[in-house]
C-alpha cells in the first residue's frame, strides 16, 4: 500500500488552487495544506475544493494552514508571486524575488525538508533561487506547459492527435524557450521523415509559425481572462504525481544541468526521469546546431537574470548569495 502524500501549496491564487483541485480530484496524495498571505481567500479555496469530496477517487484533507503544517509534507508546491503579470516573464523578477524573500525564512523555519516544484515566474530563475536558498531538491515546472501547447499546435497542424506526437520546448520557460523540432516524432516516426513522406502537409515556416504561437500562447491567455491556470496546474499536478507516486515518468522541466548540452550552473528544462527522489535522471535530447545555439543563448539569458535575482535579495546572509 503506498504511502499517502502531503503537500502543502504556497499562494492559492488561480494557479495554486487549481493545482490543489487537480491533486484532490486525481487522488494524487491525502493530505493539502493551502497557504497564502490572504487567509480568507486560502481557506474559501479549501472550502469549495473539499465539497467535490464526494466525486473524488479517495479522500483528502484539504485546509487552509500556515508553515508549521509544512513541516512534515512531502511536496511543497511554489505558486506565489507579485501582483502582475508581464508579457516577458522576465520582467517579474523583481516582484517575485521580493515575495520569495518573504517565504524562504518562514519555510526554512518550518523545518520542511522535502521536494519543491517550483511554478512562480520568472521559473527558472526563481527555481535556481529557492534551491540556493533552500538547499533543497527544486524542480521547476519550466516547460512542461510549453511543450504540451506545442505538441498540441503541432498535433492540430498533422491531424494527428496530442498524445500521439512527441514534442519538447528546451530551455527558458520565457520568450526564448527553443522547439526541439530536431527530435520531435508522430508516433514513432521522426518529424523529418513524417514530413518527407507527407509533402505539402507541413512546411518548415508552419513550424515556425506554431513554435512562434507557443511562445505567445500564455500572454494570449492573459488578454483573453487576465491569468492562466487549468493547463500549468495540469503540467505540475502531472509533475507532483511523478515524484510522490514514484513513477519514473519522463517529463520535461526545469532543473540545473550539469553538462547537458555543454550548459552547467543553470537552470533550464530538459527531458527528465521525474521518481520520487525528483529529477532522478536528466537527459539531452539530440539538437540540430541551429537549436542547439538558441539553447545556449537561452541559457544565457537565465544565468543573466540569476545574477540579477540574487543582487535584488535582501536576504545577504543567507545562502541565495553563495
């Protein structure tokens, strides 16, 4: 019999409560602890997600707590972040570094000592953030989202359905996210020799164009209902359940490479082996050069805007600065 997870969710905004309704909704743990600085608007989510208990798959304890319900949790999911949202996701730092100044204290105080899945933007930045903070296992849901949207652009432009197309956004859950297009398949088949054996289905500037409408598919969502939030809840609940269920599910998101694609000292996404230990394995996925130059420089912007993150701290004596 497995072990019944709990996980606790700092800010319960549109993302973090959607993560918790997907969590209870799956059965994914038995146990959600809602934080947030607005304590009424955490525990009127915590209300409406547990009356659905009566459709849930098991049953699940869902509140609204403080950091000592974090002490013992499995999974602390990061969903906090400024008041507004940017069109370059880079343009949040300053806001989300000042909350995140705010939470890492009271977290390390807490005594929490498992898994973080970071979702607050700028991802990959704040990712690397919390781990220097915290000196913890941090995982960022990076793009995870980007690469579901491109798989679905791309499935609707071969009329081929999303579950059967295997396609992966690469660095920079931001504007310079890089489509592995170099290692897409439908399935099975390698996207090139699809689009060779199917001429005129798909052109080199329709790729383009879908990976342009991926990396704008968020803001788009934005102007549309001023947030997103079902399909990043769907990629971290995803994520969540990999690493308490221990399914050694390959998922792409943000974690700090060490070699990969000659990158190190950085955060940014890539194939990963999600189990119960986090980011058990890290894998490189085979670039054409052309991709493999846009992911250095995706690299690059990330480590630019770390260097920025830790000079906007204002916690000098902790280990963000080391």
């Amino acid at each position: 019999m497995r072990k019944i997870g709990k996980v606790g969710i700092i800010g319960a905004g549109h993302v973090g409560s959607h993560v918790a309704a997907m969590l209870a909704s799956q059965g994914v743990c038995g146990q959600i602890a809602l934080l947030d600085i607005d304590q009424k608007k955490a525990l009127a989510h915590s209300q409406d997600i547990a009356d659905g208990m009566s459709y849930w798959p098991r049953p699940v304890r869902v509140w609204a707590g403080d950091y000592q319900d974090l002490a013992d949790a499995d999974l602390v999911v990061m969903a906090a972040c400024g008041a507004a949202i940017e069109q370059n996701r880079l343009d949040e730092l300053a806001a989300t570094v000042a909350v995140m100044d705010q939470i890492v204290p009271q977290l390390k105080a807490c005594g929490f000592g498992g898994v973080v899945v970071s979702i607050s933007n700028p991802c990959d930045v704040i990712a690397q953030y919390l781990q220097k903070a915290l000196g913890l296992t941090v995982i960022g849901t990076g793009t995870a989202l980007d690469s579901a949207r491109l798989s679905r652009r791309l499935a609707g432009l071969l009329g081929a359905a999303p579950q059967s197309v295997s396609a992966y956004m690469l660095g920079e859950h931001g504007d310079s996210q890089v489509p592995a297009f170099h290692a897409a398949s439908v399935a099975g088949q390698p996207l090139a020799q699809w689009m060779t054996e199917h001429p005129g289905r798909c052109a080199p500037a329709e790729l383009a164009r879908v990976a342009r409408e991926t990396a704008e598919a968020g803001w788009e969502i934005v102007l549309g209902k001023g947030s997103t939030e079902f399909g990043v809840a769907s990629a971290a609940a995803a994520l969540i359940r990999a690493i308490l269920l221990d399914e050694k599910r390959v998922l792409p998101c943000s974690v700090p490479l060490d070699g990969q694609y000659g990158q190190r000292d950085v955060y940014a996404s890539t194939l990963c082996l999600i189990g119960a230990g986090g980011a058990e394995e890290i894998w490189q996925l085979p670039l054409s050069d052309q991709e493999a130059q846009a992911l250095a420089e995706s690299c690059r912007i990330i480590r630019e805007y770390g260097v920025k993150a830790a000079a906007l701290s204002t916690l000098a004596n902790e280990k963000i600065h080391g």
